[in-house]
C-alpha cells in the first residue's frame, strides 16, 4: 500500500503536537524504533527481501528476522538512517528541530541544538533529510492545497569545514528558500505536502512548482501558514526518510543534479 494513502495523521496521535509531547513521545530508543517501524509498514511488516507480510521474530526492537526467508533486517536498513552511529531519537529531533524552524537551520545550528560531537554529523543528517524530500515521480496535490515559502538551511557550505577553518571565520548561513503546497482538508487537517527549493519567490519560480505538484482543478490559497503545519512536515519527512534508499557520505558530498531539486 502506498504510504501517501493511509489514513489522514492526526495531531497528538500520529505525530507530536509540540515539543512537550515529543519529549513524552520519544523518550527512549525503543519508543523512536517502534515510531519508524509503524511509518515504513503501516499495514504490518513486509519482509524487505522476499516481499513476505506478517508479524516477523524479534530478538529486540531493532533486529527483526522474516518467518518465510529467515532474512534478517532491521527498520532503520535501506533507509536514510541506514548504517547511522547516531541514535535514532537523535534523529528525530533533528527532525522535528528542522521542519519546526522557519527561518531555516544550519548545521553548526543544529549541533548545538542536538548537542552532536562533530560538525560533520550534523552537516550529513541535513543532508541525508534534504535527499528524503527528493521524490519527484509522486501524485499530484488536489483538492484545497495552501501554497507558501518558507526558508532551509542545509548548511554553511556545499561542504563541511575543518574544525580549525569554521573557527577562523565568521557564520555565514546561507539560507534556500522553499516553496511548500500542503492539502487542507475538510473539515480540518493535512494532507500530502510538496517542497522545491526555488532561486526566489518570483512567478516564474512559484508557478511551474503549482503546475507540476498540484492537480489542475485545484483550489490554491496563498500565504496562510499555521503552527499545524508544522508538525505534519515532521510527520512527512519521517514518511519520506524511511521510504528512501540509503546516503553514503559520499553522495552527499556530490552535489544533486538540476532535475533532483524537486521534492
């Protein structure tokens, strides 16, 4: 089943309403685990090796072995956090950190906030983030989709730094602005939502984003963000994350190419 077409998440009981809940959330490393498992197989497991579905054993909450196959994975495996040394409740605040600010975030931002050893490791998880919004095959918005931009900062260069180097110079974040379509739907909640990263908010940027994320017949609205919206950004960027295939640290590194920038 596609992940797009599961029941519309609510806010409290599919994805945290606001900071205080996250932290009552994800609390420990088996609650974040348990969180991920349900977002890449909303209808129960599906073995990632012969396709088989059905409640898989379990030596613990992060190894999981297939009935039919004996294949052996765990939730976190050929997704964004593939392989990871940072633990996965970090992950998630990272998250939750990144669609909740909109001024946009850098990665030395992001390593205070997440209080991470390495610049470095902060630098790849915006990264390895800004690769799960890359999916451009997907439907088209419909119905009442709101249209708004907003900023994201990745990091403060196309490439970490030397420790020695960042210190010697001063922070230059260099911010993306962002255009978001998001459903509305009757008689409240979210839907789907598109993100592109656009040079400015000029017509000839907005309009092509509308025509290729929206379908036509579709009622636009413009510049009514809310607070909500939020939360489901975070909701959809954990979807997106654990439905895309693995980032080394060299892919990163490797600038995307023009037709990647649609999200």
């Amino acid at each position: 089943m596609d992940i797009q077409h599961i029941a519309t998440p609510e806010a409290g009981k599919d994805y945290p309403s606001n900071w205080n809940e996250f932290l009552d959330w994800f609390g420990s490393e088996e609650a974040c685990l348990g969180y991920l498992e349900r977002l890449r197989w909303p209808q129960g497991f599906v073995c990632p090796s012969c396709g088989a579905a059905g409640e898989p054993y379990r030596s613990s909450r992060s190894r999981l072995m297939c009935r039919s196959c004996s294949h052996q994975s765990t939730v976190t495996a050929g997704t964004i956090f593939d392989k990871t040394r940072t633990p996965v409740r970090v992950w998630l605040a990272g998250a939750w950190y990144l669609t909740n600010q909109k001024h946009g975030v850098s990665a030395l931002g992001l390593q205070r906030v997440l209080g991470l050893g390495g610049y470095e490791t902060a630098w790849t998880m915006l990264h390895r983030f800004r690769r799960a919004m890359v999916r451009p095959d997907r439907e088209r918005l419909k119905g009442v989709v709101e249209v708004d931009e907003t900023y994201l900062s990745i990091s403060d260069r196309d490439a970490p730094m030397a420790e020695d180097q960042r210190k010697r110079r001063k922070n230059r974040t260099h911010q993306v602005l962002v255009v978001m379509a998001v459903e509305l739907l009757q008689p409240k909640g979210f839907g789907r939502i598109r993100l592109r990263r656009i040079d400015n908010d000029s017509a000839e940027q907005v309009v092509p984003f509308v025509q290729t994320s929206i379908e036509p017949g579709a009622q636009v609205r413009t510049n009514r963000r809310t607070s909500a919206s939020r939360g489901m950004l975070f909701y959809r960027l954990l979807q997106q994350a654990v439905v895309t295939d693995p980032v080394t640290y060299e892919s990163v590194v490797r600038p995307l190419p023009k037709t990647a920038k649609q999200a």
